[in-house]
C-alpha cells in the first residue's frame, strides 16, 4: 500500500470504528487497470484488513460465513473464506451470480442460453445436475431474462429481476419479482425503472434493490411486498448493488461518488452515514457481498499478495 491509501484507510476506520454494530466481513470483486485480472478481495466492514482471495467475480457468503461461492475461470466455484480449498463446482460457460441456499445445502445462479437467462439450481457440495426454477417461460416474440436470484433468509422464497429485451410478446412485464423457492406463485414488486440487484434484509422484512426512475437513479429500500420504497442514494451519482449488514443496520454498495472510480460504500438503510470504503484510485471495487453472520476481523496489517502469488495460490 502506499501512504495515499494507508491514510486514506486510516481515515474510514477512524470514522467507522466506534459503531460497534459493524460486524462480519465484505467480499467484493476489484480490476485494476489495463490487463489485470478480476480479483475477489474481503475487508472488514470499516474497510481495514483488505486482501486479494482468488481470481473470479461475484463473490457470495455461505449461512454460516464459512465458504465463498462465485464465478471463475470456466464455472462456478466455492471457496473457504480464506481463499483456500478452491473447488469446480459446475463446469459451465454462461453461469453467473452464484449465491447460496438460506441453508448453504444448493447454490442458485443465472444460466444465459439461446431462448434466455434462467434461474437454475445445483447441490452445494457435489454439483451435480443443474435443475432450473419453473419461472417465466420463453416466448415466440422475445427472450426470457431472469437475472440477480436472491433467496429470502427464512428459504421459503426467492427474489429475482426479469426483462424481455424487446418487450414485445408478454404479459410480464419488466420489473422486480418474488416468489416461492420453488418458482411458484410469483409476485410482482416493482416494475418501474428497471428494479435489480435485490437484496434481503437479515429480517426478511424488506429489499433493498437499484432502479433508475425520475425521481432518482439508485439504490430504494421498499417492504418485501414492495409498498413504502424510499430511495436513499446521492441522485448525482451512480449507486447499484446492495448487501445489508448481519444486523440490518447498515447497507454495503458500489458507488461512484469519489468521481475517481467505483468504490465499495456504507450507509444506514435510511441512506445517512455514507462511507467510502475501499477510496481507490482508478481501480473498480463493486459487487460487495456482506456475510450474513459476524466474523472475527481480519489483521490489519497486511501487504496486498502480487497477481503471481493470486494465480499460483501462494
């Protein structure tokens, strides 16, 4: 590190530290410049203690805190949190945004193919055949999209994004959606603005998710059945992809508020207390995911591992 971001990281601890309900650890994804890799890195939520894991994007916590799914070099992957006993768990081009199971027993992602991106299923630990979610059919006139599954904490439903790319040919319109674990009796949330990246509050109670409307582009907390939605993000920049803290107390997301890049930011679930946490500089920090329990925090004191240590698992 340099004494830019040695300071800088001093700062948001500094700013951070004293609330005792900033527990668990972030995985985000981070791409330097020109021809580096995807690297997936944690930290600990005031943004100290960061390390690089493994090549890959998308990173997702197990229930427990104890494994790392997400997408790499040629599938889906899961991993010890330390980054260590990487393992292929599917064998697969076109697969993204892995997540686990409320239970940590399947892992569910978007599978792109020729009529559309689905939602399938396979067993956590062995793979196995991948079973796809009996969600919106394709269509003669368009494709079928479903995008950013996301189950609810207590496994009894899921959220999801669906579009159609031409909109022509449906009933269905474009929107946010949830329904049973099963891909029955699905429900719609929001379809205005273009709803995605949804994300569960520990308490199952409400979602946060980004849309771009005229009243704001950002990220919106709304009750799980959509009523209430607030929008909480700085109207000037762009904010996506939200992971609520183990408590519900705070919001992780990818911001672009330092004008420099995008970073990995905090803030209250009624948008106050905003805080930069990775403050790079021309690199792109997105996709974080918070662990759904806390965990102990990780040293501070730490020297960023080369990409030929990430590479060779060293």
């Amino acid at each position: 590190m340099n004494l830019r971001t040695l300071v800088a990281a001093a700062m948001v601890v500094s700013a951070v530290a004293a609330d005792a309900q900033l527990t668990g650890q972030i995985a985000y994804t981070s791409h330097a410049r020109g021809d580096s890799p995807w690297v997936i890195h944690i930290m600990n939520p005031d943004g100290s203690g960061r390390r690089a894991l493994t090549d890959g994007v998308s990173p997702s916590w197990s229930p427990d805190g104890e494994r790392i799914v997400y997408r790499g070099r040629g599938g889906i992957w899961v991993m010890d949190r330390d980054g260590s006993a990487n393992q292929l768990l599917f064998e697969v081009r076109g697969a993204y945004e892995p997540v686990f199971s409320h239970d940590g027993r399947k892992v569910f992602f978007n599978w792109s193919q020729d009529d559309g991106t689905f939602i399938y299923s396979i067993d956590a630990t062995t793979g196995g055949e991948p079973v796809r979610l009996p969600l919106f059919p394709p269509d003669p006139a368009d494709v079928a999209m479903h995008w950013d599954v996301t189950p609810s904490p207590d496994g009894q439903s899921i959220a999801f994004s669906f579009s159609r790319p031409s909109g022509f040919g449906t009933s269905n319109p474009s929107g946010l959606y949830v329904a049973n674990i099963d891909g029955s009796d699905i429900r719609l949330v929001s379809d205005i603005g273009r709803p995605s990246y949804p994300a569960w509050s520990p308490d199952g109670n409400r979602l946060a998710f980004h849309a771009n409307r005229d009243d704001g582009e950002g990220i919106y907390v709304a009750s799980a059945d959509g009523t209430d939605q607030t929008l909480l993000s700085a109207e000037w920049a762009l904010d996506w992809s939200p992971t609520w803290s183990p408590d519900g107390g705070w919001i992780a997301f990818m911001s672009t508020q330092n004008h420099r890049s995008q970073d990995v930011y905090i803030m209250r679930p009624d948008g106050s207390g905003i805080t930069n946490l990775t403050n790079s500089d021309g690199s792109t920090d997105y996709e974080p995911a918070w662990s759904p329990v806390p965990l102990p925090a990780l040293p501070t004191a730490v020297v960023e591992q080369s990409w030929g240590q990430i590479k060779s698992g060293n």
